[in-house]
C-alpha cells in the first residue's frame, strides 16, 4: 500500500491543497506555504526547509492541523519524503564518531538510550543496512529527529546537525 498525504496552504485544512503519494523537494512549487496536513495513509517524512533539510517530523495516518503550533520550531513545511514499508529485518551501526571511526555497535532494534546502554560519548555517524530508522536528539525517543533510510551516513554534522547529540534511535514500522 502506498501513501498519501494532503497538504494545505493554511491552519485547519483551509485554502489550497496539494496530493501526493510521492516526494517533494520544493512545496513552493505547489502551494505557497504550507501551514497543515492529512496523512490519508502510510508514513512521511516532513521538513521546514526544501531539498529534505532542516528541522524532520514523522507523521503517520491522522490529521495534523496546526504545523507550527505542534512542532514550534518552524511556520510551514517545505519538502516531505514518503517512507516505503520495510518488510524484514532491521540493521543500523552506529559510530561514536565522523567517518565510522571509535565505538561501533550494531543494532537490530530500538533503543532509548544510546549513550547509557553503550557507554558511547556521542554518535556521529552511521552505516543503515536494513530499514528504514528515527534517530532522535532526547532518550525515550523525543525531541528533533533525523531520518535514516539504507545507507551510508559518514557525518551528522555535515547534514546539518552539528549543534545535536543524538540519544536514541527507532525503526520504524507499522507500529511506530
């Protein structure tokens, strides 16, 4: 099953909209701003700046009115990413620093604390084998996250996250 989503120019589902079942890099070549949205189905990634960066929010099937009053760090969404259904096994290392370098643990579920189950001093870099994964900046899974789909993530910082300790880490799946 595939997902959709309906982006609106205004708080409370008002004003134009925009549907898809894809990416979207630039909003602004849809709506002029962005201000709520419905997920009718599956899962997505949503940023306050175009081309996937800045602040992310997971959003899954339900009705978000109000963007800026359930994130506050940001007026509109920019971009947004559909994240495909994984089905199977769910593989990430993750590197205590840039480039794969110092304490390397491997997971296969989540985690909601990195730093205290791994002793590790931060985590800066990762390798997602299998699945697609939420790494957030807080333990038990709060406050900003980033996106991880398979692949190869040699620096946090270079992404745009130089100022975020990330603390714990969840896969997502149907009951994220």
């Amino acid at each position: 099953m595939h997902g959709k989503i309906i982006f609106y120019e205004d708080r409370n589902f008002q004003g134009r909209s925009y549907e898809t079942s894809s990416d979207c890099a630039d909003m602004s070549s849809h709506l002029s701003k962005c201000q709520s949205c419905r997920v009718e189905s599956g899962m997505f990634m949503v940023y306050d700046r175009p081309n996937y960066m800045g602040n992310q929010f997971f959003m899954r099937r339900g009705e978000y009115a109000d963007y800026q009053r359930m994130m506050g760090f940001s007026d509109c969404i920019r971009s947004s990413r559909m994240i495909p259904m994984h089905k199977g096994t769910y593989r990430i290392r993750i590197y205590e620093m840039e480039s794969f370098g110092g304490q390397m643990h491997e997971l296969m579920e989540d985690c909601d604390n990195i730093q205290d189950r791994y002793h590790m001093s931060d985590c800066m870099s990762c390798n997602v084998m299998d699945g697609h994964w939420l790494m957030y900046e807080q333990p038990h899974y709060r406050g900003r996250m980033m996106y991880l789909r398979p692949g190869e993530y040699r620096s946090f910082r270079d992404m745009g996250f130089d100022q975020i300790r990330f603390s714990s880490i969840r896969r997502i799946t149907d009951a994220c």
